[in-house]
C-alpha cells in the first residue's frame, strides 16, 4: 500500500500539501490511518510541472520524513499542478526506480493498489509494453508497467479509453495467471494541463481516496486520505469512476476495465 | 566500459584483491589505464562465497573509493572465491540493481563490455527470459539480461555452452536490429565452485583481461588490469576463449557465439 | 529512542539475532513495543569482531528491513561478538555518520537513550573530547561525544570507571545547562574480547534491556527487547549497573555517575 | 579541491550554470582542468534564493552527473542568485553533511582550498564558533567552521570585516599548529540580496576564480573554470580581494587576513 497526493490550481508551495497540514502526506508516511501498513516508508517521489511542458520529478528511497533535501525542495517550488507520493513497497526492491511518479515526456503517473499475483505473469506484462515505450522501462514495478502500457494505449488522445484498456489487460493477465485481488486501482496523472484520478476495484475494495477545493488556496487537493482530521468538505471519489480535474471543475464518467478484462481473459 | 576483479584460492582478505594492491579495483575505479573510461564511478559490488551455497551480495551507486562500508567489509571479510566489479554505464540509470555482480541462487555473474545498439531491441532481449528466471530480472542492464538468458539456456548443467548461446542471441539481435560492435565482452560467473572466465568480441577487440597465479596466497586472480604495474607473471586471457579456473588448474575452449549468431540472424 | 541487540558467544551468522527471530531487531526496527517509537528507522548499524583487532562497521541511513546489503551481510558473516543498533533519531540528522555503533581502534560503542537538552551545551560537551580522539568526531551525536569523551577518560584502563565518570560530565553538563530527564542510558560497547553494557538513567527510567544465554547457540544476547515473545529465560539487566559478559560469565556492579555528576554540578 | 559556480542576475533556469555550458560544473566535476583533481565526485550541492528568505539547500553524496534529481530539479528550478559546488574531499567523509553549499538562515556559503593541517587543530577551529551557531554544526568539515566562525565574528553587519577576522584566525592556527600551505581560499558567500566572493591564499597560491557578465542573460557567472574554453569576457578575480556583486555591480576591496593572523600567532 502508499499513500498520494496531487493539486491542481493556483500556484502554491509544494509543503503546502506534502508537510505543513496536521494530516499532511509526510504524516501519513509514518502514520496512515486508512490503509493497511500506517508506514509507508519504503520511498517517496514527486513530480511538478513549472514552466517546461515535462516535469520536474524528485525521488528517492529514504523514509520521506527524514530527508533534508525534500524539505528544502517543498519549501521552496512552486507549482500549481504536482503529484506526491509515499511508498510502501509490495514486493519490489527499494529503488528510486521504482518509486513513484513516474514520468515520460509530458505525462506523469503515480498508483496505489495492487495488481494480483504480478510476479507469476511479469513477463507477460511487460511484453504489453511497445517498442517506443520499452525504453522507459526502468524499474520492476507493476505501477511503471501499468503506466506505460497505458501510454501504448494512447493515454495522449483519450486518456480514460487509455487507462480503462491499460487496465484491463493487466485485470486479464491476473484473471489468467495471477491471484485476487486481481486489480485495485487509485492512481493519478497528469499531462501537464489536467489532473485525472482513477478509483477502481475488481472486487470493489478500492483504496481511500478523496479531494477537496480550497478557496483560500484556490486549488484543489485530491489525496488517499484527508490532509486535516477536523477538516469538512473532503469528498469521497467514487469507486469505478474516471475523474478529470481542470481549473475548479470536476467531471467524472464511468470506468469499467471489468467487463473488457472479462472479455478478453 | 567497467573493470572488474575475480579470485579463486585459499580464502583471503577481500581488500588483498580489491584495495591494497598498487593498482587495485578500488584504484581502477578513478584511475583504469586500459579502457575509454579512466574513472568508473558509476558503482560498485561483490559477491563471496563462504560456507552457504549462495553468495553474499553487496552493491552500492557510491563511487567504490568513497565507501566506508566497503572499505570495512573488505577488511573483514575472507574469502576463497569471490567477484568485485567497479562500474562506468553504458547509460542505464545508476541504481543498486544496475550494479554487477548479479546473483541467481548460487550463481554469480559480472560483465565488462556492451551489446552493441541494446536500447533498440531491449524488448526482445528481455523476451529471450523464461519464466523462471523473470522474476530475478531486477534493473535495466543488458548484462543482467545476458546472465539470465544464460541461466535458461541451462548454465548449471554446461556453463560454456549455456554462456555461449546466450551469446549467440544477444549478438543475433544485434546484428538484426542493433549496431556494431555487436558483442564485446569479458565477463566472469561462478556457482561457488568453480570460477569461469570468458573473453570474445564480434570484431576481436575484447576489453582487457589477465590472470595471474600467487605462489604466496596460493590463489589466483583474474582482473581487467594487473594488480600490481612493476609485478611480472601476468598473462593475458586469449579472445574467443571460455576458461575454467579449478583450484589451481586452468583450463580453456573456444568461444564462438559468433557463428551461432550469424546462422540465427 | 532507538532499539539494540549485541551478542558474545560461539560463532554464529549475525542473522540469527538481527533478522530471523521473531521479535528480531529487524523486527523491532518497525514494530518495537517497549519505547516511544515503534518505528526506528533512522538508519542503523551493525559492528562486528573477527580475526582482525578493529571490528568491522556497516552503517547506513536506509530503514532496516529494505536494506539488501544488510540482508546479505547477515546471512554470511559469522563472529562470536557483535553490536547491532536501529536508530530513531533524537533530532540529529540522518547521516551514516550518525548512526551507531561508533568504532575507534578495537572499542565500539551504542547507545539507547539520551543526554537531556543536549543541543543546548553541546559545544561544551565536545570541548570535553580530549585532542587525541577528537579526529574521530565524525558526526554530532551526544552518543558518539559520549563514547569519544570515555575513551579519554582511561576505558581501555578501566571500562567501568571511564564510563561512569563520562556519564558523570554529561549529566552535570544536563544538570546545568540542559533539561530533565538529564540522562537515560543503555549501551553496549566492546574491546572485541569482552562485552560491557550499561543500563542506567538519573530518573530511575532507563530504557529497557534483557539478555539471555543460549545452550544450542552456547552464546548470550543482550538485547533492548526480548527476541522472541514466548520465549523464557529472558532476564532485565538492573539499572545502575554496569555489566561484564565474557564467555558464559556476567558480573555487575554498580554505576552512579550521579553522584559524581552532582558533586561537578 | 573542489569547483563551484555562482550566479547573480535575471532568474535563469539553474541548468544554463550548471549542466548545460560545454565546461560546466557537472564537467568540471569529471574534467576539471585548473585543478588537482580533475574528478570532483566526493559530492555536489546548491543553495538558491527564491521567493523565501532562506535559501533552498540541494546537497548529496553522489556523483553531480549521476543524480537524476539534481537533473531535474536544475531544469524546472529559476533562480536569480544561487550557489552550486562539487567537491573532491580533501580527508573528510562523503556524507551530505559534509557537502558545500552550508546554509545558516539566510546566509549561504561554500569554498574551494584548504586550511593546513586543520586535522591536528580541529577541536581548537570548532572551539571557535560561538554558541549561537553551534547547534549549526552539522558535519566535520573546515569549510562550515569556517562559515560558522564567520558568522559569529558578524557576517550579518560586515561581510569583509567578518571573514577577514574568521580566516585570520583559522589562519593563525595552522600556523601554530597546523602546516603550510596555511590558508588557500576561493569562497562565495550570499545573503540573498548580494553576492560576495574571496580569492585569497597564506602562500599567494589561491584556487583559480573567474567572472563574467552575460548580455545575452543579464547576469554574472563567478566560477572556478570558464564555462566556456573558447568563450571570451572571462576576468580573473584578483587574488587577497574581497568582491561584491549586486545587479550588474562589481566592487572588491583589499583582503589580508594573513597581517592578522600573525598579529594573533
């Protein structure tokens, strides 16, 4: 399990989000309370976009609490679109590699879940990756294939047909060869412009995940678990649902990997 | 381009290899006079056999010269076969797992070399992995790649025809879909018993490799460059050769994936 | 807070007591149960004694139980004396140099606890390393001042003496100008022939700290939590005491820097 | 030795100092070419003044051309002024701790050179930092009791007078006790507003130091090397001068610590 936390909307400080609130993502690195594993300290990463169309992404393995150099780095960027991220691995190595968001080109991605008996169908996985997006293939991690099997799938053009196809054919690989759970699926990205959140399970017990618009901020906060305990207006995302975010809109349609998963298994 | 340190004999200090001698690993590490690259700093590892079937394993993305652990563990340490490696990349991502050597249940594997073009046909390359052997499939690199093929093509049972079909793959997809010089490569793999030592390249320009037996450790040493400048009795490993070092007995056959290679492309 | 394990005894590989029990320190890195912190993840460390008169030190600021090369290490290394420590940092930063065990020639030294409102005189604290060890002043632990401010005051002479007037000067230095609890303390130190350990505090609250002997590993641990949880024979080292472990003895006498320490103050 | 850069004008992505130039620090960290070392991979870092009084601090121990992040981070982050600096150790450990730049609220500082057998005076050098700054020691180098000796002595009021008085007394101490070359010195020290350096050397043998002004960029580069072989417009800072830049401004004044420091010895 990990936790995240993405924003979209008037440029902020990145701790504003990552560690100043009561409930912040650094907190909830060593202390979640709506996951199995309260420590999530196997990793952390971010990635926000400034002025270039790719952005920036800053990982690495140590225990986010304890890392100087985040700290720093939070304290002082600025952005009004950015992902952040705490790991807690569920297999794979402590890598920065493998720590999330990933990030090709303009895109980034970040996933908590699991996809059901990976390691038995790896391989196969891997071989849903193209040719053009293999070499960006650095790491192990299911969450980094996912990401660029999507891309394959034309993430650029229609990211939720993308995403739901992606899926799908991760959710027929663990129908086939892996074990249930066979998906469970919070995962955001972003190219730069939008902010999309997905929150899906095939068995229907997908991950925390919530947001909420900022007034005083001007921005909108979508996170595994809300920033302040005492806080209202924290909204739940809707299992089985496809979110873009733009500006101070939301939109959601409906996300079904299920039945292709099916169809195709 | 890398350089690397292999030892087979009475159990020694790690450090009689790997530091104290005048131009030790360590010292090639920031100083090789037999390759493009005069640093490698790109990383580091060993792998020792003690009394468990399976090596240790020690890897790290810090220039070796600057490790205190590593200075500590080889002082300590004491062994009769082990691999050490010093790494400049080829332009994977520096990480623990992109470091040599590799280890998959008793066996060991470290490269010097490249496949020429890798990066364009990856993909296929990491297709040539069964099953069994993906999961250990951890970081990027071609030489991982290789040492896996190898393990499928049945390295415990022949080691030379194994390491040599693996070859003949890689340098299959070079020849079809990468760029010369196909295969270069010294490389050395162990399975706590025997030490082998490989030397070949698709245009006869392997990197450098000498061995060298101590009366006085009564061991013998197989290195990228001689541990010593002013010592004599280093001999030079013949190119298309595969050599098993047992005790103090050498031995070597040809090595020719090459032909192999060509039928297959 | 921060938990410790150290050994004395016929040879074993350093696993058995950092890793493979059930309540191991690796364990207790992420679940202790009688300190502030469950988690201790700080960084750690591992000192141990074989052929050579120096220990060998291993440190690094990764969590314990994501560490690979730790993993390694401990399955291979065997001694028959050594320190092994996870940290929760007391507010210094995360540096490899902070971490314990600390190592000058043959001594090592860790330490569970703390020296109250240290940063307030710490200054004066590391005036009190005499020139001779001040070189090995690497980080800026209390802990490591601690060891270092010993070591000049005679423990290759006296252990029990050195240790006690050390903790005499830092607790009046607490009394002085620091904070209450002016000094808690359980720390384990060694010359590679002998294992020391000391549990005290100026408040009567020392960290907790048992030891056991083992007749199928002929060897005892001393240990901040008992290894495993249904296990007898675990008995809690009294407070004010200093203690000697050599072979299968244990002798122990008191310790009162107190009243030193008042009498300074 | 090690080699810096630093900038003040037009916010500029860090890159264009730092990674993008033909001889750019990142080159200068493998190639130095004005120095002993030309390999400088002992550890990089980079303080810059944003939005916030306090600069960002960016500092680790790998090598500068290896590090993902710092790639990233130089690419998306703008600055006006900012400091960056890869070392070569001249004996203390690579820790993060132990990299340039240091920061003390607002201030930033870094160095290139030596000050003589600190090593055999060092308790004395640290002796010297007032309480107020103490707890800002973090690591074990010369160049941050430097820094904090600096401070102490009132950077804040007068950032000539202040360090010609820390350097006469590190200088006055490597006379007694240290050993020739006394005191060799190319430093840059910001307050977020202005930009000072110092070429300075006991032995009139200083680390080489160079400045331009960039039309095109509307801003200073003061560096250890060119950016640029073949580029013109480069001047070298005068050696035993103190300079200050603000906007397009450069003004120095004598600087002689040395008449001092034998004052004192």
């Amino acid at each position: 399990m990990c936790r995240w936390a993405a924003y979209i909307g008037q440029a902020i400080f990145l701790d504003e989000i990552i560690s100043r609130p009561g409930h912040s993502l650094i907190h909830q690195s060593h202390c979640a309370t709506q996951c199995h594993t309260a420590i999530n300290a196997d990793g952390f990463g971010l990635a926000w976009y400034g002025e270039r169309a790719e952005p920036g992404l800053y990982r690495d393995v140590m225990p986010a609490w304890s890392d100087p150099n985040l700290k720093s780095l939070t304290a002082q960027v600025k952005s009004g679109l950015f992902l952040a991220h705490v790991r807690a691995s569920t297999g794979t190595a402590t890598s920065r590699n493998n720590c999330h968001p990933f990030a090709v080109g303009r895109w980034s991605f970040m996933h908590n879940g699991q996809i059901g008996g990976y390691e038995a169908f790896r391989r196969d996985a891997e071989m849903l990756i193209p040719d053009t997006y293999y070499p960006h293939r650095k790491g192990a991690t299911d969450s980094e294939a996912l990401f660029l099997v999507a891309l394959g799938e034309g993430l650029e053009a229609d990211p939720k047909a993308a995403m739901e196809r992606a899926c799908a054919k991760m959710e027929a690989l663990s129908r086939l060869r892996g074990a249930g759970p066979h998906l469970r699926l919070t995962c955001a990205l972003s190219d730069g412009t939008r902010l999309y959140a997905v929150r899906y399970a095939s068995d229907n017990q997908a991950p925390s995940l919530y947001h909420r618009w900022s007034d005083s901020r001007r921005g909108r906060a979508v996170v595994s678990e809300p920033l302040e305990t005492e806080e209202g207006g924290w909204e739940e995302l809707a299992q089985n649902a496809f979110y873009t975010f733009e500006g101070k809109k939301v939109t959601s349609v409906p996300f079904a990997p299920g039945a292709l998963a099916q169809a195709a298994a």
